[in-house]
C-alpha cells in the first residue's frame, strides 16, 4: 500500500523530539549564516546569492539528469539581478524560461501560489512540448496514471504509484491551500513536508522534483522573510541521489510516518548552511584582502590570477601553476611572483624550499598570536581548522582539502593557513562561526 492510499494521508506524523533538536540546530546556522552576511555590503551579497542559485539551477536540473551549462545559467542569472562586471555568456531560451521560475518564487515569496502558476512554472522547464524526445502534458495536471519505475524494458521494478489522475485536481488543492496557510510548524520542517507531501502527489508528467525543490526554497524564504538566498538543497540532494530515492520510496510505502524524511531532509539542510558558510568565508577574505591591498600596483594578469586563488582555487601558487593558468612562459610567472613578494602581496611558503610555493597575505600581522588551540581535523569528510580567537571566540572554519594535507605534512606554516581562512577575524564583528 502506497501512503496516498490510507485515508487521511496527509495527517503526517514525526518523532517531535528527534526533529526539534535538528530543527534548532538549523535555525541557529541560518541566524549566524545571516549574521555573518551582515558584513557584507549588497553587491557582495547579490554576487553570493547569484552564485548559490547558479548552483541551486544547475545541481536541481542535474537531479533529474539534466546537465546545465554553468556559465549560462550564472549569465542568465545575474542579468536578470542587475549584476555587472560579470563575464557573460548567451545563455539559451530554456535556461532563461528555467531561472526565471526561480527567481519569481524567492523573489515574490510572500504571494500565494495557485494551480495557474504551477502550471506556467512546469511548462517553462520544457518549452518544447517534449522531454527525453516524447510529448509530454504541459501546462496542466497530468492526465495519466503515473510510475516511477527503474530497470530494463521488461525488467522494471516499480518504485512508487502516483495518486490516479481524476484524485489530482482535489489533492492539489488541498495542498495549495496547506501551503499558503499558517500552522504551528516551523518554516524548516514546512519546506520538507512541501517536498514529500508535492512529489508523492506528482501532479505534474514532468518536472515534479525540481517544483518541489524550488517550492521547499519558496517555504525557507518566506519563514527567513528574505528574497536573498545563500543555501540550497539541491547540490546537496545531488550529491547523495540515491539515498534520496530510497527514502522518498521507504516514506512513501509507510504508515504516514516521515520523521525519517525529516531527519534526512534537515541533515542535508545543515550540510548546504555549511557550505554557505565557507562561501562567505571566502568573500569576506577576498573584501579584507582587497581593502588592504586596494592601493598596490599590479598587473591584470596579476590581479586576476590573484583573485583565481581568493576564489578557492585548489592548487598550491607555484611558478608551474601561475605559468599554466595565467598562460605565460615560467620566466613571467616568476617576475610576476617576485614582484608581489616584494609588495607584501604573497609570501613564500617554506624559505629556501627546493620547489618553493607561495600564500596570499591577507594580514602583515602575526597572527599566530590572537589563536590558540589551533588544530586540523575532519568532520563527515570535510577538513576543518579550530581555534580559539583571543582565547573565547570559537573558530571553525572549512578549508580545501589541499591545504589540509599540505598543513599536516608541514609544507604550509600555521601562519600561513590562519592568514588564508581567518584573517577576516580581526575585522568581523559578527558571530564568527558555530560551536562544536
């Protein structure tokens, strides 16, 4: 038995007491999330949003096995945000029809939806009339029985059955109706119930999970009563695609049971504020760096290769790395080095080393001497750095991999490594970071 056959199925229940802890858990990163965005002025802000939607469009499509050029959709989306100063490709009509769908929920978040603008939202993802090479129902509930299956032809394994069609019109109201009302929930555990409770009813031939994604966003920004957005799910659903699907089937063959949903659903959650908080990090580094460094006379091949790196580049600077990626001979990578050497600008990593590399110098202070209980350590995967700045705040910053390796081994001086995720301590008058 599928769980829209039981009657009354949308009476969802949950264990409250494992869902609340990870709901606050996710409140308290949004409120610090935002509390560090506080920082930053609106241009850097409309750049962190366009960047995180860039991702949202094209991990969201890719879900459903769509691949997405990334420079069209970042084109598409910061014309559509006014942003200048942004290398820009022509993106295609389709892509154009789908960030529009986006920006029009975050954007207008506090309007009510209705079956019209569903409609008019599923029928720019296939402008075509077709998808995978087929017509499809477009513009309107579907029309036919629909089965999630996998497999073979012949072969195929039923994942889940769909509400028949002449039960959509009336299950669709009702949750248009739950969705525009109030209730004691909080909004978090709102988005998650939208995304189950809107693909189990699959109202659509196509285009169901990428609705339901951008209705979960639509239901985060109304409860952070914000049309900035600087997380997203879907990169993190992609990620793990097939613990996805496995869970939606396990929900929604159960007796109306979703806590399991919700603990997923909210993990992931925690995983993409994670993820925002490193790519504030890295703005707030790059605006500290530039502020310093505002008034140095540089070239554009250096400016640029520079801003490479401030953007989380993941190579060591070297003169092989700065010749490959600035496309120049391994003499003009030098000079180019040298000279920001001698500026203060870069700094050599380990004196004297045979095949020396260098690290961006976001502060000339020491700044060993504001950290203590400093240490490299992973969580779930992830390298993180932890510290105590001036001896009570807690730090704990994300960092790439390669800097995590290279710490370890003693191949990047802690100066060095705090200069690159923390100099902007010295300046942030925000919360820093989460508690471990």
């Amino acid at each position: 038995m599928y769980i829209h056959e039981r009657e009354n199925w949308t009476d969802f229940r949950w264990d409250a007491s494992e869902v609340s802890i990870l709901q606050e858990t996710v409140c308290r990163k949004q409120g610090l999330l935002y509390g560090r965005l506080s920082s930053l002025g609106f241009d850097s802000k409309l750049k962190a949003m366009a960047e995180n939607l860039t991702h949202d469009v094209v991990y969201s499509s890719e879900i459903e096995g769509i691949r997405l050029n990334d420079e069209q959709v970042r084109s598409s989306i910061a014309r559509k945000l006014g942003i200048e100063n942004v290398k820009y490709t022509a993106p295609s009509h389709y892509i154009d029809s789908v960030v529009g769908v986006m920006l029009e929920a975050i954007q207008k978040y506090d309007q009510p939806i209705s079956k019209e603008k569903l409609c008019a939202w599923q029928s720019a993802f296939f402008p075509t009339g077709f998808s995978e090479g087929c017509p499809i129902e477009i513009g309107q509930y579907r029309t036919n029985e629909e089965h999630i299956v996998s497999g073979m032809f012949g072969r195929e394994k039923i994942h889940y059955v769909a509400p028949s069609p002449h039960l959509i019109e009336g299950e669709m109201q009702k949750f248009i109706a739950w969705f525009d009302g109030h209730d004691a929930i909080g909004s978090v555990v709102r988005s998650a119930i939208a995304h189950f409770w809107f693909v189990s009813i699959h109202p659509f031939e196509d285009g169901n999970g990428r609705l339901a994604r951008i209705l979960s966003d639509m239901l985060l920004a109304r409860g952070e009563r914000s049309e900035l957005r600087f997380y997203n799910i879907s990169a993190q659903i992609n990620k793990d695609k097939n613990h996805y699907y496995d869970i939606l089937e396990r929900t929604q063959r159960g007796d109306g049971d979703i806590t399991e949903w919700l603990v997923w659903y909210m993990k992931k959650l925690l995983d993409a504020l994670d993820e925002a908080e490193t790519m504030v990090t890295t703005i707030l580094n790059k605006s500290f760096f530039w502020q310093k460094a505002s008034s140095v006379p540089m070239t554009e091949r250096q400016t640029k290769m520079l801003n490479l790196f401030l953007d989380g580049y993941e190579a060591k600077i070297t003169s092989k790395s700065w010749a490959s990626l600035a496309k120049c001979s391994k003499d003009t990578a030098i000079r180019d080095i040298q000279d920001l050497i001698s500026k203060n600008i870069l700094t050599e990593d380990i004196p004297g080393a045979k095949r020396p590399s260098y690290s961006i110098v976001f502060d000339a202070e020491d700044l060993t001497q504001f950290f203590s209980d400093v240490h490299v350590a992973q969580e779930n995967g992830i390298p993180y750095i932890w510290a105590l700045f001036k001896n009570h705040r807690k730090i704990r910053e994300r960092i790439l991999p390669l800097d995590a390796e290279r710490f370890q081994k003693g191949d990047l001086p802690l100066s060095n490594l705090l200069n690159k995720y923390c100099s902007y301590a010295s300046i942030q008058t925000g919360p820093l970071a989460i508690s471990p």
